[in-house]
C-alpha cells in the first residue's frame, strides 16, 4: 500500500468520526441523550474529574507530572498528595469496648463468607467468633470483666497491624489512630491523566484513591490476621487505619459514594491507579451491575471503561487493572525490613 493511499484512508476515518460526532449533536439537540462516544466506536478513556473529589482531600493542589508506567509507557500524571486521613469525617469507630456493645458503638469486618456486607462486630459477634469461624481458640475478650481486648497503644497498633502479628498482641481485636501516624506523614499518587489501554491486565497493589483522599487498598491478608485470632476491625465505612498507609479503605460501603451522572449508573466512588473510574456495585435502583470483565470493569457510552468495586466483604475492589499504572513512589519494601513485597501485602 502506498503512502498516499494510507493516509487517504487516515482522512477518510477520520471524517466518518466527524460525522458520527455532529449526528449525535443533532440529535442531542433533539432531545435524544446526549452520548460522549457513539455506538460502536471505541470509547475515548475519560480520565479524571477533580472536581468529584472532596474539598479537603489533598494536602497541595493536584498537580500534572512527567511519568512512566511500569509498562515503561512515558506519560504524564496527576499528582495527588494526602496527609492519610479521610477529608471531611473522622475515621471510627472501629473495636467494641465490651461484650455488651452494640453495632452503634462499634464497626464492622468482613463476613466469614467472603461476600455481601460487612459484618457489625458488636459485642456479641466477639463473644461468638469462636462459632462464627469453628475454632474455638478465639478469644478476644476477658471473660471476668467482658472487656473487650483491643490495641490501645501506638505501640500494640505497631505490633498487631501487620501480617507477622507478635505473639503479645495475639487475640486482639486491633485498631490504630491518625495520631499515631508520623506528623509529617503524606501519601503520594501518581495517576496517569489519561488512562491507557494496558496490553494485558495486571495484578491489583494500590487499588486507587477515594473522592474523599485516602486509599483505596489492596486486599488485606485476611488469612494472616485470622491466623493470629485478631480481627483488623473497619470503620462503618469499610478503612481503618495502620502508620503506613494511613486510613485506607479495603471495602465499598458507601461513604465516598457521589453520582456524576443522571443516567441511573452506580455512583462514583474514586479512581483507579491506572485512570479509570470506580463506580459502586449497585445502580440507582439497587442492582448489582452485571456483565463486568476479569478485572470487574464495563464500558459504556458515557463513562468509556470503568469499573465497579466488588461487594463489601470481597476484600477487593476491582480484580485486575485494565490500564498501565505507574509503581509507587517512596519504599516498596517492607517498612520494618524483610523481603521486598508491594506495600499493599505488608499491612492489613
Ligand atoms: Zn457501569
Ligand atoms: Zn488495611
């Protein structure tokens, strides 16, 4: 094929796809709804919108910087720096304080099944954990007093919040607070501006971030922190609280929920690390979405690709990334020493 003919054939596209944009002009102008791409075409990635995200959310004004992905793709990123607290609430509460506590006083974990909401663990649900799991070696609270036993110190939070739980701070129902965190402690996000299109999916570290500035987290190592009889209790909004990560969420329970269209969609919850959108697993009428790919992501006229976070108690919001993400800035490996692994598999 010659050149000529090549980029004929380059102008001939590209007037089909002015086309397809001022018939949908017209017919947004006739009260048809509007559509951002057209049927059958591929959508264009969409990107970011600050705006959806929470006043308060960063500690400096978003910013546009050089980046390269980890599938050495050089692009530019927004860059996101938070100070690890959620903007605009006060994370908690997290472990009941005694046996006869109820749900009000105290937040929630995820169901031994693995699916649906999370769990309250109330009083009662400590008293019973040795059912609920079938292993009656649990036993997360004083039977004399019915105190529950939780991490009250920087200290105990230090040595229960992560996977290697010493053996003192075994039997614990384990919860950290902001002030624990270093004073100048911030979070760094690197998010390309515009997503790209990753040749094949890859592995979830650092989901995304939240509308309201914190992270969205990978999975939690639920086995080692059932393992050590300790329960790494979430707020009622699904994040708790470990030095690293600051608050962070592992589930979607609703509490950055805001909708950015008036189609019916599942509300936005934040943004992926690779640039596409999380939206809630449910639409406006109540309904779990349905026909998500591997990596629980859809495409649709209005959002182009986008995903939708998993149930609360899946210990995951999306299951692959569609697009190239780039590694995270500051130490990859474990902050207190040992073998390098992804930040998101050091701590609950
Ligand atoms: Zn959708
Ligand atoms: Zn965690």
């Amino acid at each position: 094929m010659s050149l000529t003919s090549r980029s004929l054939i380059g102008v001939i596209a590209f007037s089909t796809l002015m086309l397809g944009g001022c018939a949908h002009f017209h017919d947004h102008r006739h009260g048809v709804s509007h559509k951002h791409v057209a049927d059958g075409e591929v959508s264009k990635p969409k990107g970011i919108d600050l705006s959806l995200f929470a006043k308060d959310a960063f500690t400096q004004e978003p910013i546009i910087v050089d980046c390269e992905t980890v599938e050495g793709t050089k692009t530019t990123c927004y860059q996101f720096v938070t100070n690890g607290a959620p903007a605009g609430r006060t994370p908690g509460p997290f472990c009941p304080r005694t046996t006869s506590d109820g749900a009000d006083v105290a937040g929630a974990w995820f169901s031994k099944e693995g699916t649906g909401d999370l769990v309250d663990i109330t009083g009662e649900f400590i008293l019973k954990l040795g059912d609920y799991y079938g292993d009656e070696k649990w036993m997360v609270y004083d039977a004399k007093s019915n105190k529950v036993r939780y991490t009250a110190t920087k200290a105990a939070c230090l040595g229960a919040a992560k996977p290697d739980v010493e053996d003192e701070y075994k039997q614990n129902c384990i919860e950290c607070e902001l002030s624990y965190l270093e004073d100048d402690f911030s979070r760094t996000f690197l998010i390309p501006t515009t997503p790209i299109p990753a040749a094949k999916p890859s592995r979830v570290r650092t989901a995304g971030i939240a509308l309201d500035g914190t992270e969205l987290s990978g999975s939690a190592p639920i086995d080692a922190i059932l393992g050590a009889y300790t329960i790494a209790a979430f707020d009622d909004c699904g994040g708790h609280i470990n030095v690293h990560q600051g608050y962070h969420y592992h589930s979607a329970a609703g509490c950055t929920d805001k909708s950015d269209s008036d189609d019916g969609h599942a509300p936005l919850i934040g943004y992926a690390s690779d640039g596409y959108g999380i939206y809630a697993l449910k639409n406006a009428e109540g309904k779990a979405v349905e026909g998500l790919d591997a990596c629980r992501g859809q495409t649709d006229d209005v959002r182009g690709y986008h995903y939708h976070a998993a149930s609360p108690s899946e210990n995951m919001f999306i299951g692959c990334f569609h697009g190239e993400t780039v590694r995270p800035s500051g130490p990859e490996g474990h902050p207190e020493g040992g073998p390098l692994r992804a930040p998101d598999e050091n701590q609950s």
